[in-house]
C-alpha cells in the first residue's frame, strides 16, 4: 500500500503573496515587498487595514490565475508515481475560492484526479502519512509527519521537519 502525502495548495503549489501585495501595494500606494513579510503577513504589517487585505482573498477570481510554485508540477507528477497524493486546501476559509482554485489545479496539475482534491476547514480531518504545509498549526492536530514548507511568515519558525523549495520536496521523498 503506498503512503499518502498531503499536499496544501497556497503559498505550496500556488505563489500567493506576489500577487496579494501587488493588489494591497497598487490600492495603497506602498512598496512592500516579500523581504518585509519574513516572520509575518501582511495583515500583521497593516493591522488598521486587515479587513480590506482579506477581502482581496474574498473576491470569488482571486486564485484563478496565480502564479504556480517553481518545480511544483514535475515533483508532484513524480510523486504520484510512488504515493497517494491528495491536495488539501483550507477552501472553507474562503468558501468563494472554490471554483478558482479548482479551476487552477486542473489547469497546472491536469494529472491529478478530482478525488484527490480536498477543500476543507480543518485538516486534522486528513488521513495521511505527511502534510506539506506552510502553516505549521495544522500540525498540531495532524497525525502524520509535518513538512513545513517555507514561506516568508514561517521563516522564523523552528522544531519542525522543514522544506525549502520543491526540489527539496524530491529529495525528500525520492
């Protein structure tokens, strides 16, 4: 039976943030660049302005066309080779996303099957061997192995088993 790995899509599969900041950069007239971000979000930069930041996330096209993460789409269609993978988004966060990201995971990862998409709230409902995440508090609750994939809000963070690119995914796990 071949071990499954969970995979998180945003800031993982899906280059989040250049698009996010250039939204929130354009709106306000600022010049914050990724740099800034490293050990937290932007919302955490610009606490007076945080519903306006997510409301960017809330707009139902958001994900549609973001940039896809480097290496992303050939370590993955390794991956599917050895292992179960699924991709596990924490959609009910933003439930207007749903179609956008499923939009764009069968745009860039066409290989993936439809049952091995998951939108979810919670993630400790996910039964699987690792989870490749950037946010390390889905591990609290998760049974396998978490793999903290690193993006600038998580850069500070230690104690955990931690990724740094999708090449480093490979070596990994094959």
């Amino acid at each position: 039976m071949k071990k499954r790995i969970a995979i998180d899509m945003d800031e993982v599969m899906a280059d989040f943030i250049p698009k996010h900041l250039s939204l929130y950069n354009t709106e306000y007239n600022d010049d914050i660049k990724i740099a800034d971000l490293h050990g937290c979000t932007l919302e955490s930069l610009r606490p007076e302005l945080e519903d306006k930041i997510k409301g960017y996330i809330k707009d139902p096209t958001f994900f549609r066309d973001l940039e896809v993460m480097k290496d992303s789409q050939q370590v993955i269609e390794e991956l599917t080779h050895s292992y179960e993978v699924y991709i596990t988004t924490a959609a009910m966060e933003y439930p207007t996303s749903f179609t956008a990201k499923y939009e764009w995971l069968k745009e860039h990862f066409p290989f993936l099957s439809d049952l091995n998409i998951v939108f979810c709230g919670n993630k400790s409902i996910i039964r699987a061997d690792y989870l490749i995440d950037d946010n390390s508090r889905h591990f609290k609750t998760f049974e396998g192995q978490g793999i903290l994939y690193t993006a600038p809000h998580n850069i500070h963070e230690s104690g955990v088993v931690r990724v740094n690119n999708w090449k480093e995914v490979r070596s990994y796990f094959l």
